[in-house]
C-alpha cells in the first residue's frame, strides 16, 4: 500500500532526531550529510529521473511554474508585513516561500507516484531552485535594504517601521565595485551548487533533445536510490523543539503562509498549467513540500539563527509529509 512509504519516511526522520538526541550525531554533522546529498546523491537523482522518465516541451511550463510559486509569496509576505519589526519580517520571506525539492518532495513523490513522475519534480524544482539558489536571498535583502554580509543587531531586527534605510555611496567607482561583489556573490551561490549546474545541465539537453544513455541511470541508481534515506534524515537530525512562544510564534506564522500558499498553488497547478493530470499532481505535491534548507543558510546569514529555520524545517516537513499522503488520495492521477 502506498500509505506504507510515508510511514518509513516519517520513522527515517524520527530516526535521525534519535541519533542526535542520543549523542551518535552532532548538533552540526547534519552539513556532513548535506554535502552528500547536494553534491552527490541530488545530481545522480536528477540524471536518473531523466534516463528512466520520457518528457516533452510541455514540461517547460512546471519550470516557470516552480519558478513563480518561489517568487510571489515572497513579494505578498513583503507588501503584507509592512508593519512588522524588520528581524521577524525577513524571517518570514525567506521561510515562508521556496521548496525542499530534491531532499523530500522527489523521494515521497517517487514513492507516492512512481518513478517516472520524478522528471514532473525535476522540472518544478528546476525554476524553484533560481530562487532557492541566491534568488530568495537577493529578493529579500534588496526589498528590506539589509546588508546580509553580518547579521542584523537585536537593535536592528527589532526596528518597528520596517526597512532601515539604504546607505548610498557618493563615489561611483565605488558603487560598480559593489555592485559587481553582490553579483559575484549572487552568482557564487549558483555555479557553486552541484545540484542547481545539474538540472541547467539537463535543461539544455532536453532543450536540444539529445537522449542520455541508458548505462548512465544503471550506474547512478545506487546513488540516486539513497538519496530518499540520506535527506530524511538529514530532516530528523535538523530537527528540534520549540521553546517557549519566542520560537513557537514565528514557526507557526510560517506555517500558516505555507499552508496559505499551498492550498493557493494547488489549485493553480490543477486549474491552469496545460500538462497531463499525473503531472499536476506531482505539482501539487511539491507545493506542500517543506521549507529550503537553503532558507536554514540565509537566516542564518541575515539574522543569525539558523536553529529556528530548522524547526521550521523539520516541523513543515512533518506536515507535508502527511499532506502529500492524504492528496495522494483524494486527488485523482
């Protein structure tokens, strides 16, 4: 039965929490793992989902998909959150929008949809991870004006209007050396990502239709078949409790604009992008995926406390893997 594999996924994540608790693992080894699975494991699933799945031009449509369903929420979180202190306000942007794609949508809609269904995820998260690359971060530090190379004070993130204002540099040859760091170091966080240069790699040989060897998928499968343990869990050793409202009311505003914008993109999907119905709902299943663990790195980098995007790692994963479970069957393939 297909409520079997979500079962094992969720023991797989409480068995990851476990080790940590337990002391087998470090509060930190979860990068360990995260280097195995962005650099290694991630790319080989991406090649072996388009060695076994067949996939038309139509799928274009899932990548600019991905790629607005990343974008909007973090320009309506913006225009909705005027009032609020500038620290909690980022916190939102940049958990409240993106999607853990390759470390746990592509692994329970593999197991939920089949194996073919992974090029529908590959193709979503190939928009998705524009965003979740350096795009979320970029978006959310030029609309709030922060200077993400130091995290804000308490003093900053507690300012009540909102935005500090920018800093302008009179001198123009210092203006384009600093504009061209920030594009270097946007730049930086997408040729840098193993996973990100894999699904570009694969666009352009869909684009050209040029097919990739069958001898490929049979050497990448034992990679690609670990990748669904490996990023479970990577989720259960990020995991922890909330303590106290000072963390448990942050984690449910982001899970509130989730939700929000899960239900929202759902119906979208279903309603307006022209693929076949088994792509649709693999769509759908994305949407309830959890938040990035690129959005752990960025509220870190912004504010300083990647432990909190963590619980919201851990706890959106949790509920999106009983979301997906129960769309799998209320919605028809």
């Amino acid at each position: 039965m297909k409520i079997i594999e979500p079962v094992v996924f969720l023991c797989i994540i409480l068995l990851g929490y476990a080790f940590k608790r337990i002391g087998w693992c470090k509060t930190d080894d979860y990068r360990i793992m995260q280097k195995i699975v962005f650099n290694l494991l991630l790319p080989a699933a991406v090649v072996n989902s388009f060695v076994s799945s067949e996939h038309d031009m139509s799928l274009l449509w899932v990548a600019l998909f991905g790629f607005l369903a990343a974008l909007v929420p973090i320009i309506v979180i913006y225009l909705c959150t005027g009032k609020t202190p500038l620290g909690n306000r980022a916190f939102y942007m940049l958990n409240g929008s993106g999607f853990n794609v390759g470390c746990f949508a592509m692994p329970v809609v593999q197991a939920l949809l089949g194996t073919n269904a992974a090029v529908a995820v590959v193709m979503f998260d190939i928009g998705n991870s524009v965003m979740m690359s350096a795009g979320m971060n970029a978006v959310t530090t030029q609309l709030l004006r922060i200077d993400d190379t130091h995290p804000l004070t308490p003093e900053e993130q507690a300012q009540p209007l909102g935005p500090k204002a920018p800093r302008r540099i009179e001198d123009k040859d210092a203006r384009r050396l600093q504009r061209w760091a920030n594009f270097r170091r946007i730049a930086r966080n997408f040729y840098s990502s193993a996973a990100f240069m894999t699904y570009m790699l694969m666009l352009v040989l869909m684009v050209a239709h040029v097919t990739i060897p069958p001898v490929v998928g049979t050497v990448l499968q034992p990679f690609a078949s670990a990748n669904a343990f490996c990023a479970m869990f990577m989720v259960g050793m990020l995991m922890d409790m909330p303590h106290g409202m000072k963390e448990i009311k942050p984690l449910a505003t982001v899970i509130a604009w989730r939700w929000a914008f899960a239900f929202i993109l759902s119906a979208a999907a279903w309603f307006l992008l022209p693929v076949d119905p088994w792509v649709r709902k693999a769509v759908i299943f994305v949407c309830f995926a959890p938040v990035g663990v690129f959005s752990t790195l960025f509220t870190d980098r912004v504010l300083g406390n990647a432990k909190l995007a963590g619980l919201c790692l851990a706890g959106t994963g949790v509920l999106g893997l009983v979301a997906m479970t129960v769309a799998n069957f209320v919605i028809p393939a």
